[in-house]
C-alpha cells in the first residue's frame, strides 16, 4: 500500500466575497507611501531652490 503525498493540496479556496476582506493595513500602507513620496517631492524642491539660489 502506497503512502499518501501530503505535499499536494487538494482543498478549494474559500469563495471570495468582494468587499469582505481587511484592507485596513493596506490602506495604512498606501497612506504612508503617499505621505513618504510627497515629503521626498518637497525635499528635492527645496534642493533645487537651494542649488538656483547659490548659482550651483
């Protein structure tokens, strides 16, 4: 008698219902990198006034 491979799966997926996952985290994620991308935009502005400003 052979031994079952236990390394295949043979269950399903639950079903998924949209709008019933946890995005809560995501959302936290993508506001930050907005958050971290606009401060970088604003720090090479003012790198860029700097640099106009001493004729570099």
């Amino acid at each position: 008698m052979a031994t079952p491979d236990r390394t295949k799966t043979t269950t399903q997926p639950a079903e998924h219902l949209h709008g019933t996952m946890d995005v809560t985290a995501h959302e936290r994620t993508f506001h930050g990198f907005v958050r971290l991308a606009a401060w970088n935009a604003l720090a090479i502005a003012v790198v860029l006034i700097f640099l106009a400003l001493a004729n570099a």
